[in-house]
C-alpha cells in the first residue's frame, strides 16, 4: 500500500487520503512516474561574518541547541549580562537544567569574561568545566541543556 506524506508536517497518511490526517492540510498526491529537479546553489559571498550577518556590532551569544532555540542570537552591549532560569536575567533560559542565577558575562578591558554563579549544573566553556574563563571567539558555552557560541569582532 503506497503512501503520501503530508507537505506542511511530513505525516505518512494512507494513499486514499486527501487531506492529513495529523494537521489537516491538503495533499498533494504525486503523479505517476518519477520526475527529477534540478537548483542552482546560491552565490556564497567570499567571505562570511556572522556577526555581521546578523546586524550585531561587537560580541554576541548565538544559541546552538536546546530548548528549541536553535539560532536566537544576544548581543552583548560591554555592561554585566547575567543568565540564568528567572525571568530578570538579561539571558533567559527557561529550563530546569539552568540555575535561577548560572553565570554572568562581564567585559573589562577588550575581553569578557565568564564567571559561574554557583550553578548546581555548572557551566562549561570548550567542555570543560569552569568556575571563571576569559572568553575567546568561537567559545562554545554551555548553560544547562543549552549549547551558545560566544563570537566576538
């Protein structure tokens, strides 16, 4: 028995269907035959800055993983961030896995730092585990269950 999978949420609904059976939307069942696309990759500038890319002057957080946060983006702006689980921090990662008040970023002079706040979890930069580090561009940090880059112009 064939198949046709839902366009907008990829649910496998019965070949007779016309519409999914998950989410409603209307199916589009496929002709017979096969048929091929061809794309054409988009030009890729020489060379990419994602802080620029991102309309961000100076030093940035940009979440990796977790919490379904994938891409959000934090700039940092020099004064003390905190970031943490209650809703006051500048940083706000709501998960049980980040303390109410995990760690702090703080600038002095041309570099940040990171300084953990007694987390139960820990913070971590490159993997390992930190009390205080001196971040460097392309660190990655990990707060709880969430995964940051901290990058830096």
């Amino acid at each position: 028995m064939a198949h046709v999978y839902c366009p907008e949420c990829g649910y496998n609904n019965p070949e007779s269907a016309h519409f999914c059976a998950k989410c409603g939307a209307a199916l589009v069942v496929p002709e017979e035959g096969e048929s091929t696309e061809a794309f054409a990759a988009p030009e890729v500038p020489e060379s990419l800055d994602p802080i620029e890319d991102l309309g961000v002057q100076g030093a940035a957080l940009i979440v990796r993983s977790g919490g379904g946060r994938s891409g959000e983006t934090f700039p940092l702006d020099g004064g003390p961030t905190t970031i943490g689980r209650s809703p006051e921090c500048e940083i706000f990662l709501d998960d049980v896995t980040v303390s109410r008040k995990h760690a702090v970023l703080s600038k002095g002079g041309e570099h940040w730092q990171l300084e953990d706040q007694g987390s139960l979890n820990g913070t971590f930069v490159n993997r390992e585990r930190v009390e205080t580090a001196e971040l460097r561009d392309g660190d990655e940090l990990q707060i709880g269950k969430y995964r940051l880059t901290f990058l830096q112009r």
